[in-house]
C-alpha cells in the first residue's frame, strides 16, 4: 500500500462507511498514520464542521493532508426535523479518505460517476472532493423548497384559521430555520477558506471551483434568513388575527346589548308595580306607545351601528 | 475575429441578447475561449451578484478578463414584486462581452447611445461598462418612488380605516423592501471593489466614476433601511388602532350598561310583587319619586362620563 | 487669475451662492479647470456627503485638490423636519471654493470673522474649512435642544393623556430622529478621514482641529441615539397606557355589574307571580327580607372591592 | 527548590487548594518570584477570565510564564443559578502552578490520571493545563444537558397550563442562559489566543488540542443562543396563550349572553303590566306563542354558534 | 519654574480645583505651554472622554505630554441620576496637572496617600494617573450595587403589586443603566489604548495596571449590559401582570353573569303576565319547581367554574 501511495501518478479514494472498529484502526493508523488528533475527532461525532491543515514534522510518517469534517443534511417533511450526517475527509496530494457512519447520497452518486470514468472528476482528490462538497451544498435545495412551501401555507393558515396549532406550527418551522442557518453558518466559514484559496494541496485553478460552491451556501444562507423575515412577519399577523377575533367577538357582544338595550329598558320600565299610580297604564294607547318606543329605538340603534359599519 | 481583438486599437462590444446554444458557444467558447466555469455562470441563473478576474495561465487561451453577474430590477406595482433580471459581462482589454435572457433597458439606451457616436463612452469597454451599471442603479430611482408613495399611502389607511388588509398590505410591502435590501447588498460590495479600484482592468481615472455609482447604490440602500424603519411604524400604529378600536367598543359597552343602570333597578325593584307589604305602592308619590331617582342617576351618570371625557 | 494662484503667499477664497450657471462655469472650469466629475457632483445634488482627493495626472491643468460635500441641517419645530443644505468644498493648498444653493449661516458668519480680520483664520484654507465645519456642527445643538424638549413633551403628554396624536407625534419624533441619525452616520465617517489625517492638504498641526470637530460630531451621534431609546421606550409607556385604559374600562363595567348584581337577582326573583304560592308574598316582613337581604349582599359586594382596592 | 526548577527536564506542578495567605505567599513570591500584579490578581476575585504573557526584565527573578485566570461553573438544578469558581494557572516551562479557593473536579481527576501515571498527560506543564482546560469545559455538558430538559419542560408548561411561575420560570431560565453565554465569551477569548498558537510556552504540536477545545467551548456558546432564541418562542407561546384564554373567556361570555337574550326579552316583554291593553294577554295561544318565539330563537342562536365553530 | 521641571528626577503634580481664569492662565500657558487646543478642550466642558499626544513641533515650547479627559461619576440613589464630573489630565515625563471644576473623591484620596508618602505612588506621574483612574473607576462599583437592589426591588413590585408608577420606574432605570452604558463606552476605548501600551509616556511595566483598571471597566460594562437585559425581562412581567390583571376582571365578569343566570332566567320568564294561560302558575308545585330548576342550574354552573378551575 505505502508503495501505492508513493506513486503520485495514482490517486486513490478510500470510502469509509460505517466501517468496524478495526477497519479504521487499519486504513486510518496502520496505512496513513494519521494524526491521532484527526482520528479522534474523525470517529467521534462533532457538532460544528472544520477544516485543519496537517504538515508531518520530522518524527510523523503521514504525507501532509487536509482534515474536513462537514454535515450533510437531510430534511425530512414527516417530522419536520434537519438529520446531519457527518462526513469526513482525509485530502493528500494522491489520495482521498472519506469516513461517514450513516450513507451519504452525495458520496453515491460520486462514485458512481467516478466509476462510470467521467474523465475530469476521477482524476484528483481535489476535484471529487469538490464533488463532494458540491453535491451536500446541492442537497439543502430540496429541503429549502419544501420549507418555502410549507411557509407559504402557514401565511394562508395564519389568515383564514388561526389557531393554537397555527402558532406552534410557526414556532417550530421557525425553531427549524434557525437551526439550518446554524448548520450552514460554520460550513460558509469553511467553505470560505477554500474560496480564498487557503490550502495548498486544492490546486489553484479548482478555487474558483470551491468559490462557486461557496456562493451557492451563502445564497442558501441569504434564503434561510429571508425565511426567518417571513416567519416572523406570518407570526405577527398570526398574533393581530387572534387578537382580532376577540375584538370581534366583544363587538358582537356590545352590539347585542345595545339593540336589546330599548326592550329591556322599556318592558322592565313598565313592569313596575305601581299600579294605580301610573297614568300610562290607565291611558287607551300606553302599551301601543311602549311598542313604538321600543321598535324606533331599536330601529335607530341598528341603523347607528350599519353607518359605523359594524357589520 | 482573433485579427480584430489583436489590434489593441480597436474595442468591440458583443451584446448577445437571448442567444441560442450555438450563439454562446461561438462567441463565448469559439472565438474569445473564456474559462469554462464563468461560461457555465453565465448561462446558468445565478442568485447572487459576483465579479471575478481572470488571468491567463500559461495553457489557457483567452485574454485576461473580469467576469462579473449583477441584477438589474424591474419593479411593477401591479403585482409588487421586484422582478430581476441577470445581466452578465465580459471585460477584457479591448472587448466587451454582455448576455442577458431578457431585454434590458440600460443595454438599449447605451447601445443607442453609443450609436449616436457620443464620443467618451463609446471608446472604450470600460467607459461602457460604467454607463450600464449606472444605468442599472438608476433604474431602481421609480421602484423607490413607488415604494415612498405606497408606503405614504399605508401609513394614511393605518391611521384611518386599519382593515385586515392593511396588516396584508403593510407585511408584503415590508417583504418587498426587504427583498430589494436583500438584492443590493451583495451588488454594492460587488461595486464596491470597482470602487476600490480592485481591477487592472479598469483604468484607474474611471475609478471615481466608478466610486459615483457605488455612492448611488449605497444611498438606495440607506433608502430601503429607511423605508423598512417607516414600515415598521405603520406596523405598531396599525396594531395600536386595532387595540384602540376594541378598548373603543369596550367603553362603549360600559357606558351604555351604566346610564341603563338607574331605570333597570328601580324598574327590577318596583317589579317585585310585595303587593300589599310595600309603602311605596301605596304613596302617593311612588311613581313620580321612582321617576325622579331614575332621571337623577340617569344624568348623573351621563354627566360623570362626561366630565371623564368619554365622549 | 491663474497668475494669482500661482503666488504661493495668497490664499483664495470664492464663495459662490446661487451662482447662475454661466458663473459657475466660468469658476470652477475655466479658472480652477477642476475634474468633470467633481464639478457635477458639485451641481447636481448628492444625497450622501463625501471627500475625494484630486491629484492631477500630466494631461490635467487643475492644482491637487480635496472635493467635500457636506450637509447643514436647518430643523425648524413648525414642521418638525429636518432641511439639509448641500455645500461643496474645493480645498486647495492656496484656495479654497464654496459652492451651495442656499445661504448658509456658517458661510456667513465665517465671512464676517475673516473680514474683521481676525488673524488665524483667514490665514489659510484649512483653517477656513475647519471653521466652516465646526459652524455646521454647531448648527446640530439648536435642533437637539429642541427635540430633546419635544421628548421631554411627549413622556409627559404618554404618561397623563395618551391620544391618537400623541402616538403619531412619537413615531413622527422618532423617524424625524432616524433622519437625523442617517445624515450624521456619513458626515462622520468623512470627517473622521480629516481626523485621521488621511489628506496631506490638511496640515499636520491643524489636524486635532479636525479630530475636535470630529469628536463633537461623534457625541450629537450618540445623543440622537439615546434620544432614539427614550422615544421607544415612551412608545411602550404610550401603548401600555392605553391598554391600561381599557383594563380600567372593564374593571368600571365588572364592578358595577357586581354591585347590582344582588338587587337585580332579588328583584327579578320576587317579580315572578307565582301570587299565590310564594310564602313570602304572604309572609309581614317578606319585603323588608328582600330589602335586608339586597342592601346586605351589596354592602358584602362593595366591601369585597374596597379590600381588593379597585378604586 | 531553585534547583528543582533549574532543571528543565523535570516538571513541577503546585496545586494550592484553599491555601493560607502563608502558603500562598511562599510559593507564589518567595520561591516562584512571580510578578506582583499577577499575584494580586490570583488572590483577588476577578470577574472576567484573562491570559497574561509575563516575560523577565533585568530586574525580575521569574522564569518567563503565562498567568491565566478561567472560571469553572457548577450548576445545581435546585437554585438554578450557575456558580462559578475561579481557578488561576501559572504556567512556566517546566512547571505549572494552579490556585484555587475551592475544590474542583476537573483539578482533581487530572491529578488522579497524573499519579495514575498516564504517561502523556504528566509529561508537560502545557499537556495537564489542556487536560485541565478541558476538563472545565466538558463540565459545562450536564448543565446544558439540564437546562435543555428544562426547557422542553416549559415547552410543555407554556402550551398547557400557563400560569404566573411560568412567565417567572421561563424569565429565570432566560436569565440563567444569558448569564452562562456571558460567563463563556470572554473564555472564548481566551482560548481563541491558545488555539491561535500565540504562545510560545504552548508547544506547536499542541495548539491543535486547545484548537479542540476552543471548538467545543464554541459550539456550547453556539448552544446557548439556540437555546435564548427557543426561550423566546416560549414566551412568546406563553403571552399568545395567555391573552387567547382572555379571548376564550370573553366568547363564553358573550356566547351566554347571546343565548339567553330571547328568553330575556320575551320574559321582559310580557312583564309588562298594560294588563287590559296587550291583546296577547287575552289571546288564547299567548304563551304559547311567547313559548315558542323564545325556544326557536335559542335554537336559532344556539345554531349560529354552531356553525362559526364557537364549541 | 521650568528649572524644577527641567530637572528629570524631580515629579510635579499640580492639581487644580476650581481654578480662577488667571490661575488656569498662569499655569497652563504661562509655565507648561500646552498646546492652545488642549486648554480649550480642557476648560470647555466636553461630553465624551479622549486622550491625545501632543508633541513639540520646532516653535512649541512644551514638552511632549498626554492630554485626557475622563469623566467620574456620581451616583446619587435620591434623585436617581449619574452626575459625571470631568477630570482633565496632563502627564508629561516628570509633571502632572490635573484640572477639575468640581471636587473629586479619587484626587482627594490620592492626594492623601501621595502626602503620606506610600513610596510607590508617589514616585512618577504614569503611577499617580494609574492611581487616579483606578479610584474612578473604582468609585462606579456603590452605583452598581445600588442599581442592582433597585433592580431586585423593581422585580419584586413588578410581580407583586405592578402599577403606573412601577412602569415609570422600570423605564427610568433602564433610561439610566442605557446612560451609563453610554458613559462608560467611550472610557473604555481610552483606556483600551493604555492597555495596548501605545503611549510611550506610559512605561512598559506599568501597562499591566492599566490593563487591569481596563479589565474592571470592561467588567462594569457587561454588568450593566446584564442589568439592562434584567429590566427588559422584568418590563414584560410588567406587562403580562397587567394584562393578566384584565383577564381576571374579565373572568370575574363572566363567571358572575354566568352564576346570575339561571335565577335570572327562571325570575324573568315567571314575571311574565300571561296570568291565566300559564299552567305553572295554577300548578301546586310551581314555585317549588321554579326554585329546584334556579338551585340545581346555578349549583352546576358553580360546579363547571371549580372543575374548570376559574377559583
């Protein structure tokens, strides 16, 4: 193997899944003799995505390689929940490690197509792991669509049928955005030292290769921040229909009152007991005047609230 | 062609305007051999504004050149949204190189400009290139305007008649002017390195002409903040209208339970039918003295809200 | 003229206010011969303020020189808002030209101290530019005074009768504010150049002049940007007086519902005319029963209310 | 001692754990001879973590050393408040001095793997300061760990039954989390220095492990902002809740009031003693009538409730 | 005079405290020379803190000095406001003149432990500067102290009792804390400069004293940030208290409307006079049935409110 390496006219992919405890103990210490630092950070499952730069000192035996740890997403609509997968890189002049627990879809159809002989990507680590990259980056699009959808219709329900769900469908979309920006906040810096052309084993003329990759995570950034603008903005006007159905609600309870308000006040008026004392009761038309009374007031109480336009 | 592009003296400028497949690939790829990845940037969308320089390598066959993406935008408040087009150029010493899928204002008046042999810009890719980019800038002044008078027009309907609509109207004005904020910002660092005098390319006594359209552009953007902090006091008027209105109909509702208070209870107690145990029945005055407490409390009751200003 | 300036031992100063344009181009292109672009940025009126260094190359016939707009702010309370005047510097090393649509008070004021002949201004244009900006600057406190009193209003006029005006009057305050801010953010980062001593035009021991008037400029930032905290916390004051308001409104409404709820429910009860089965009807002291047991149950009612302190 | 330190291949670690103000004064002065601000600043409290490089002058009798001074936090669930307790390192070439008022568990488990005899940690005064370091930040773990059941906890509470503790609670937890960001940013700091490599007393080859532990103290910081921000859903699910049972209250309210009206209307109505005047008295079918207006117009409203979905 | 001073052994310290215009003359001009613009900006009261380096040009007479100004606080818990006091420092090699228009306890105490002769203090004008801003410094910790048991008091009342005047109070601290913030700001830019050793008046080993007073002002600094977040959290209890406050009015309102409304009901419709046609009124066990019906209803209305748990 170490005599395969030392051609540097051969380039060789290792592809890691889910390997056995003693398979990366093989390819990682006995073959590459990385450095145990990476290893450790390589095996054990780290949050935030990182790149490192290992030059050997005279008593190292490995060739001086980039370490890249970097999460692909994978969003399913079912529970609403971003899965990370973690994928990791061991990038030397002539070969390339890749190690992840779980498939990848971007490893996949990356080797599929390096098998199927595409001339240019088979041809350098560089370049697949550009692949690579390229396709994680091209992964967060259909997560990002179906996000975008489900936003516009949380602004449909926000409109027309606010209720508790409503809000805590906005909050938990919004808790998911959030963490999206946060995954891909730390991969842009990331991203953003090979744009630059930081590394010196990604080759000069692929930088502009990395930059555009880098362009569409800052884009996909953009996006998910114009989604938290739109959340929020769903959430406010969630919180002024809920308020305003109470004001409506008050308003048909004040209206009510006030169209009663001319019977009530007029049958418990004429209600009283006094029998003998009150001259309406003795008057021919008292009960006919007590009617009219009742219907104008009513009639100009309803007729107040239809130029209020109250209904 | 190469003859042509040879002869330093002279300056071409290529506008390929909704090109078929075959026109690009002659243009871009057959005579002026860009690099590849600016090609596929060019013809594919692209979100994001970006510049990037080009040197030639020693393999390579084109002229140092800048590639630049940027977005011109077309506001039309039927709809309200800002519709943006790409424009991509090519600069190189002596050519200039403009593809867009859509026709673009700014291309048109400069070509007819150029046409009517208006001596300065037309000598040279620079001075071109200036001319269109200013011409972008300038064409977001009426979207602007528009967006001043709609917003004026909101902030009268907030304080007037605040309806659903006007929450509706308020947030998707608010996303709009997000959105252009959201456009310009990547465009003004774009510029922002031409103001810089970043590129060779452009010669440095353009540069401040250069600097002229980046002030521009970083004035909209001002703008645009301000129009976002406008709206944003709209939005609170509007919600505090809103709240007005039901504490309104609350107080309406108090006021007219109290002034029917007196008349309810004297009729609910005059009502009772102790027939034969009740003095009151019995006096003389019972009605009249029923009839003055109730009037009395009546106006005492009105001329207390009055005096607390309810009406 | 040229003649003039080519005496090293005068300086020159031409102010042109509302020059026509035929003295205008007679000043600024056939004596100074300055830039174009200078010249119509002179004209033409700029939005943002700025300074660019001149340097002429062998073609250009002008003397190096700085270019500075700047803005004077003229705030009258009557309609609350905040006029800016555009001037236009040409700072030369022995001239200086103003150029501005307007009258100015600073010009004029420093017009008059350099006839009375006080000595160390009139000696050079970078001590009559540093006058003239220091008398822009100074120009800010009047208007600060005045909207500090404005504010100091406005808590008060929240706190005792919060209106539909008050509110308008805040957010009116508050944009009014904004403004203000947006124009002094640009002007301060052009003079913190001159104090930084970026220009070579500016001699070296005028320069803690320059960072003196920078340092005033920078304080009215941070006024206007602790005047912006207090406007939004009366905001807050003026929206919770206003929803108190209501509170208070419903409290009036329950209370009273309360305290005739036991008349009403004795009366009601007693109204019913079950003649001739009701026991208390023909009990002696079934009225007096009625009127213990209501003027009971509302003293208990008031009671309740006082403990609990609603009103 | 002197002796002691004078050889380089030996490596002394001084661990003072609530030393007298004796024992601090002869190791810190009379036989390490540090400088006296970092002493003061070793026995003082300091509130913000810092790392201070102290190189000899002429005058001085130390050996060059970092002085840095890091907070470890122990938080019990029972008084959720975070207590931090200081923990100040001398750390020379060839010896490592650690002072601390109160036991730590991070101290103490290196000490146990140092006398264990783990080779690697005991070899270097920069090896056991990572291990320390470390130690320290995995500490934070449980309580994140914790705080992160806690608000799933208030999650549950602000969706069900919101009451005053939970407003208080959420309020407290908030504070709690911003009290812990804001103990870990300037540890940050701190780190960052180490991970950057700035000192010389740290070997080269070890940056990469305090780089590790700079990038797991980053992530908790990262955790802590996700969790303020899932905080402030909380309460804004909270306030929602809260104001939507008002709302609840008042439908009922209104709901009742709606429903009893006919009742209350007819009942009044016919309390009317115009006996020999209201021809429904005499009709035959009166109270059935009366009956039968007032059972459909319930049935009406009770329908109308119905459809809008009030129940 | 300038023979003491011209002896670099010798230190002079001359304070002035509310110096007469002549004696300001007398020591500023006439003995140290400053540079005009320092004693301008030394005897004008100036809003915001700085230090500046004034060396001699040729024709200056002075020798090289620092110029500052800083302004110590005093906090008075009556009245509620930082009164800040200006302090201006001139330090040159062998001389200090501090000038002050109020008198200040750091210079007081100083002056006493310079007179007492503590040798270390007394020996050089950077020691003497330390000593002095340490004590300002010093002096904002009772300030602190005091505003945070407001702040535990002000939470105490915002959950207990919240009323008008409990909002006023919140709003005015935080009003205060912002100011504080405010003056503390640019005090700590000045002080970051001595910190970062880049005056050469200031020897190098005394640095780490100023970094230290640094550290405790940055330490205040995020202190009353804290402060600031405290009185955010307790202004939404507040807020929430007193919306909470209506909701119970409201439920008060709707549970006593509710429990009247069986009586009420029951009363209204058997206070109809259909005398003769009701067989409820010629039935024996009539008012025995209107009782039962008007018991068990509102009984089970009581029932529904405790299941519900209203109280």
């Amino acid at each position: 193997m170490p005599t395969l390496l030392a051609d540097t006219n051969l380039f060789l992919w290792v592809d890691l899944e889910q390997p056995t405890p003693e398979e990366t103990k093989f390819v990682l210490e006995d073959i590459f003799h990385f450095h145990p630092l990476s290893i450790e950070d390589c095996i054990v499952v780290s949050p935030s995505p990182k790149v490192e730069e290992y030059t050997p000192k005279e008593e190292d035996r490995f060739a001086p390689y980039l370490f890249m740890v970097i999460h692909a997403v994978d969003y399913s609509r079912k529970d609403g929940v971003f899965a990370t997968s973690e994928l990791n890189f061991f990038l030397g002049k002539n070969f390339l490690v890749t190690y992840h627990e779980v498939p990848l879809k971007s490893i996949h159809s990356t080797e599929e197509r390096c098998l199927k002989g595409t001339v240019h990507i088979a041809r350098a680590p560089d370049r697949v792991a550009h692949t690579l990259l390229d396709g994680i980056v091209e992964n967060y699009r259909p997560a990002l669509e179906e996000l975008s959808l489900e936003i516009a219709d949380l602004e449909q329900q926000a409109l027309q049928s606010p209720g508790k769900e409503t809000l805590n469908k906005i909050l938990q979309v919004k808790k998911e955005v959030s963490n999206l920006r946060r995954i891909i906040g730390p991969q842009r810096e990331v991203l953003a030292r090979f744009a630059r052309g930081e590394f010196k084993l990604i080759r000069a003329h692929l930088v502009p290769y990395y930059r555009d990759v880098y362009d569409r995570l800052f884009h996909i950034f953009e996006l998910a921040q114009g989604y938290i603008d739109s959340l929020t903005g769903i959430l406010q006007v969630y919180l002024n229909m809920s308020s305003n159905h109470t004001g409506e609600v008050v308003k048909l309870l004040t209206m009510i009152t006030l169209i009663t308000t001319p019977l009530t006040l007029v049958g418990t008026w004429y209600g009283m007991n006094f029998q003998h004392q009150m001259p309406e009761y003795e008057w021919k038309y008292g009960y006919l005047m007590a009617l009219v009374v009742t219907v104008l007031s009513t009639a100009a109480t309803y007729w107040y609230f239809k130029k209020k336009k109250w209904f």
